[in-house]
C-alpha cells in the first residue's frame, strides 16, 4: 500500500460546513481484505446490532469509499437500540472503527447551542429576542442597518445578516492542536468597526430577520453571547449541563478533553488530514462518538430526559424545534425549509443538523411522528459518489424498524 500523504486541512480550501439536509435526509480493495480484522475488533458495549442490519451495513461499507462510519438508532419508547461502527478509525494502524470512536462532528455542535440557549432561557437568564448588545457589552450592527438590532432569535435562525467571509472565515482554522486566538477576540475582529478584519461584506443586504443565511460565525456569535451573559466559557457550562448529565464522557471541546486515542483519523481521498482546531469551535468543533451522540438523541427525543438527568423541560425542547419561520412569509433565501433553535427542519418533517468539515462528515436527525432517530458519522469528506453512499446507509437506517 503506497504510504499517505499527510495533508494540511488549510489546504483544501473552503471547509464545507454544512451538508444539504434535504437531500440526505430525504429518502432521497486493501479495505476489504483487512475487514476480518475489523470485524473482530468491533463487538461494542452498546446495543447489540441485529445480524441482518449488520451484515447490511457491512456490505454497504465494503463496496463505499468511507475509510470508516458509525451509525445509530434511537427510538423515543427504548432510548438507543443499535449502535455500530464499521471500517477504518486509522487505515495505516488499522485501528477499526466502532460506535466509541471519537471524531468532531462539524456543525451538528450547533445543536447543541440550541439546547445551552433554552437552558439559559428556562433559568430567565436570557431573552431569545433582546438585542445581543445587552449581553455582550459591545454593539455588533449592520452598518447598512444600524438602528436594527441583532437578536439570539436571529443568530439561532441564521437570519442576523451576519455572513461568513470565507477568507477571513478561513482564519478560525488552525493547524494543530491550539486555537490561534481566543474566541472574543475573533469575533471583535471580524464584527466590530474597530476590529481588523472588519468590512461592510461581513453583512448581508437585508436587515436582520429578513433573510436567511447560514452563518458559521454567527452561530460562534450565540455561544459566545451566551458566555458572556452566564459569566463561564461555552466549553465549561455546556460540559456542565449537557456532556455530564448525558453521559457524554467521552465528549469534548478540545484535544485536551478527549482520549486522543480514541480519535479517529481524517482522510481526503488516500491522504490523512492533519489535525486542526476551531477558534469559532462552538460553530462546529465538538469531538464525541455516535454511542455519546445517540445518548444525546434520545434525550432530545424524549423531551429532554435521559434516566435521571433532565437537560431541558418537554416543553423548552417542543420551543426549540418549532418552525420559527412564517410558512406564508419566510426569510428571503428560506426556500422549503425551516428552521428552530439551531436544529433544521427539513420538508420532509425530519429535524436535525448536518456537518462537514476537511475529513469529516456527519448527521444527525429525527422523526417527531414516528419517534426514530438516527446518527451517521465518518471520517472524510461527502463528495457526490460518497453522498449517493451515505444515500444507501441513511435510508436503510430510516427503513429499520
């Protein structure tokens, strides 16, 4: 086998943030010759796979090109009822993955502010609809709208107005292990008329709440609105309320918090994708495992109970998966979607996130009517071939009864 090129991520130009949720979840070999070994090495912890389901997934991952995936189901009666990984965490060690590999899941973490926001709306600590300045202690406007305050409504809906400058956006990546700057301080940079990187192009044309705009750096925004309204790091109380109570240990912000051992490796093509952090890491940078994830899942699912630990009431997740948008006036740009607290609503009538970043890609979503939920994470990049694969797992995922 020809040795790996190993690749920085800055090098694969504009990280690709989120996936097309409508597409996905819609009903719309060296690998093979090795694949005893990883079979052996994968029996997990957790639910026990049905042999059928299995052997499907398997023969599914033998004729795909992901290095390696792990799925889940969760129901809303039975909590998680089949978790399993398949392929490769690490090709060159052979290192399978299963339902425990750690990897960072791109922007399904901005569920996850979703859930922090309502936690803090329940505690009165914020309002959803008060002008992020009262929070910040610094004005962040549209220079074209100035008299238009920006809310955490519109940052959850991506309708702020905020957008991503791709080569400034660019520069929350960082080769390593180590954000280049603190969190604040980009988002000074980038958003206020003192910072350097400041430009009207950091704004829409429209005011805010009149369009809808995917916004990585404003959902970093929220996070760090919430930050400083709760006086604690996003890392720190989002650990605290959501990662602990869950069980989620395995789960974290940063290299630092996980199990570097468990982490699986990126791959673009043949090549493995160094390592990199997220200075905007809230938007995008949580490490956890598809176990963790479907845990996470079936809480939402049951309204916010896990066990004994409740992350949210019933009725703070039913707020927080609502459709936000006027289905007879939505934002300009909203199409036939929708949207809740950071979750997406498909037209399908699935809610979840997906997420794509240099060497990863994942999704996570759910079905309020029939209760089912599912989880794929993998370790390289969607490109149209592997998208019309993950096609195949997904809807054999939503088919298993």
């Amino acid at each position: 086998m020809q040795a790996a090129e190993k690749i920085s991520p800055l090098r694969l130009g504009s990280a690709v943030r989120v996936l097309t949720i409508g597409l996905l979840m819609s009903g719309a070999g060296q690998l093979m010759a090795d694949q005893a070994m990883a079979d052996q090495a994968m029996a997990d912890s957790g639910p026990k796979p049905t042999a059928d389901l299995d052997g499907q997934l398997k023969a599914l991952h033998a004729k795909s090109d992901f290095p390696g995936f792990a799925v889940a189901i969760v129901d809303r009666e039975q909590g998680v009822v089949y978790e399993s990984g398949f392929g490769w965490a690490d090709r060159q060690n052979r290192k399978p993955f299963t339902a425990q590999t750690v990897m960072n899941i791109g922007s399904v973490s901005k569920t996850f502010i979703g859930v922090a926001l309502m936690q803090a709306v329940e505690n009165g600590q914020i309002d959803l609809d008060a002008p992020v300045d009262r929070y910040l202690g610094f004005s962040i406007r549209n220079p074209r709208f100035p008299d238009k305050p920006i809310t955490l409504r519109h940052l959850a809906t991506h309708t702020s107005g905020i957008e991503d400058r791709g080569s400034i956006y660019r520069k929350a990546y960082s080769e390593g292990m180590e954000p280049s700057m603190e969190l604040g301080e980009y988002l000074r940079q980038y958003l206020t008329p003192e910072g350097r990187w400041y430009n009207r192009r950091n704004f829409g044309k429209n005011p805010p709440g009149d369009a809808r705009d995917y916004s990585n750096i404003g959902a970093a925004l929220a996070a760090y609105t919430l930050e400083k309204a709760l006086e604690k790091p996003f890392d720190e109380l989002t650990t605290r309320s959501i990662l602990k109570p869950l069980g989620m240990d395995d789960s974290g912000w940063s290299y630092g918090d996980i199990e570097l051992d468990s982490h699986a490796v990126s791959y673009d093509g043949d090549d493995i994708v160094e390592p990199y952090t997220l200075v905007t890491y809230p938007d995008g940078g949580l490490r956890t495992s598809v176990s963790s994830l479907g845990r996470y899942l079936a809480a939402i699912l049951r309204g916010g109970v896990l066990g004994d630990a409740r992350i949210l009431d019933g009725a703070s997740v039913e707020a927080m998966v609502a459709p936000q948008f006027d289905a007879q006036d939505p934002p300009e740009g909203a199409g036939d979607k929708n949207s809740g607290i950071f979750w997406s609503l498909d037209s399908s009538g699935l809610i979840g996130h997906t997420g794509g970043d240099p060497g990863i890609s994942t999704m996570m979503a759910f079905d309020p009517e029939s209760g089912r939920g599912w989880v794929f994470i993998t370790n390289c990049e969607l490109n149209k071939k592997t998208g019309g694969q993950l096609r195949e797992i997904w809807n054999l995922l939503k088919s298993t009864p």
